[in-house]
C-alpha cells in the first residue's frame, strides 16, 4: 500500500468470510443459516419465545466448529500479531475460535464466542464445549440459566471502548472477509478514516461499503491475506 512506512498501529476487522474457507459457514453463505430466519434464532425475542430452538441451533454450531481446523488466512495473520512490532488488534465478529487455534494472541470477540456459557443468573461467563439443550448448572453458581455468550442482533457488541481507542490510535484499518451489512462493525472503516487511518478491504466481492476504502482487492481470503502479510512483513 502507498505509504506503508509510516504505519506502526494496526486494526484489522474479521468477519464470516475469513473462516469460509475452514468450511464454517458464512452468514448469507447457505447451510444452517439459510434453513433458519435470522430473527428466529440470533435474537433475544428468538430466545425468549422458543428457547429450545435457539439453542438448538447454537449447539449445532458449537459442535461443528469444533471439527473445523484454522486455515492459510487465520495463520498468517496469527503471523503478523507474531511479528508485528507496533500495536496490532484484531477486531473479530466471528464467534469461532480459528484466530486462536491459528496462534493469534491479540484477538477481540465482539460478538462473542461459540466456546462460552454466559448465566443469567450470576452473570458469570464459563468456557463451553458442550451442548445447552438440556440446561445444564452454572459452574459458578449452580443455576440452569446458561445460554450461548453470542451478541444477538439487537444486543450490544462487546468490548466498543476499547476499539474506539483502537482505531483512533490506527494508522491501518483492513476489514477482512465481512460483507459490511452488520453496524457498528461496518461503520468502523468510516470511523478509522475520520481518525486518519488508511483503509483496505480484502474480500470475495465487494462489500457494502466498498466504496469507503482506499484500496479493495476481491478474491478468496487465503490468498489475498497471506500475501497481504508477506508484504507487511517485507518477506
Ligand atoms: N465463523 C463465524 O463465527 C460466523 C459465521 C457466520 C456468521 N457469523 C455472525 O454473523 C454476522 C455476519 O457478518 P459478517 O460480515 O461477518 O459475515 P457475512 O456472512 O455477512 O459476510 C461474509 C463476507 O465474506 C465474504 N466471503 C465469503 N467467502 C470468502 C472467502 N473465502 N474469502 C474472503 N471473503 C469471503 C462474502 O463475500 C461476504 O461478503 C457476524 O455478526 C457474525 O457474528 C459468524
Ligand atoms: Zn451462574
């Protein structure tokens, strides 16, 4: 990218697209998702009126991404946080765990994770593997309040303060595999640019917001993020 010298600070944005290619599906992509209607399982109202069903469907994904397996794109950005020597964050929307597996260590979950319980009753969050149908006790708390620790929509994502700080220090912004139709992650390249940041997006196709980037390069995450990397890393 033209003026790459002077970036030291980095914020790079996942979503779905990043972990297509580990055969976890993406959003709009087909598969589980397309069976379902998103407000009939990824929201509160879903939740209240048809517990059975959303969780359901949440232990479905939980145990699928559990055979998924990290691929090119997740290890070389766990490359970069490796190796980068400025501030780094990656800001994901995706609620697999396939940066961490990949070895990335400075990884932000805004719309939570697969592999959490959260209580309703103790508001306590627990590391979760297994299924929630049958309403298993919290481990803190002893109480069958748990669901899935998923941002639904309506619901506010994670952690805000602490990306806003992110981007207004960045000097790159890159959104990566995220279709840019779920806010306030689509707003985040607007934000970065108004903080001064430069902006690329690398996905499939062009995004809803493609036109906000300086630069956009469209192919399968794999390839466009491990050369991205290489030329970052100078390799
Ligand atoms: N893996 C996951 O954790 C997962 C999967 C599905 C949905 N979600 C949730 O659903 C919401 C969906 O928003 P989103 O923008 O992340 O996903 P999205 O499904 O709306 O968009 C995915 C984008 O990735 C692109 N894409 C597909 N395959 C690609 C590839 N091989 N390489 C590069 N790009 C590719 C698509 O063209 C699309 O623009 C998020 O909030 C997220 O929490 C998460
Ligand atoms: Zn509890």
């Amino acid at each position: 990218m033209a003026g790459m010298k002077d970036i030291r600070n980095i914020v790079i944005l996942t979503g779905a697209g990043v972990s297509a290619e580990s055969g976890i599906d993406t959003f709009r992509g087909g598969g589980l998702w397309e069976q379902h209607r998103v407000e009939d399982v990824a929201t509160p109202e879903a939740f209240a009126r048809d517990p059975d069903l959303v969780l359901r469907f949440y232990d479905m994904r939980r145990e699928a991404i559990q055979t998924r397996v990290p691929n090119a794109a997740h290890f070389a950005l766990a490359k970069l946080d490796r190796e980068w020597p400025g501030e780094l964050l990656i800001v994901t929307q995706n609620v697999d765990d396939l940066h961490e597996r990949a070895g990335a260590k400075r990884v932000l979950h805004m719309h939570g994770e697969h592999l959490c319980a959260w209580c309703t009753a103790c508001d306590e969050r627990s590391p979760w593997t297994g299924p929630l149908i049958d309403r298993p006790a919290c481990p803190e708390c002893g109480a069958a309040a748990l669901r899935p620790d998923i941002v639904w929509f309506g619901e506010m994502p994670y952690r805000m303060d602490e990306i806003f700080e992110a981007l207004e220090r960045a000097d790159l912004f890159v959104s990566i595999g995220t279709s840019g139709a779920v806010y306030p992650a689509a707003g985040f390249v607007r934000n970065a640019r108004e903080f001064g940041a430069e902006t690329l997006e690398l996905n499939l196709e062009p995004s809803q917001g493609t036109h906000w980037f300086d630069e956009a390069h469209h192919g399968l995450a794999t390839e466009l993020v491990t050369a991205w990397v290489d030329e970052m890393l100078g390799a």
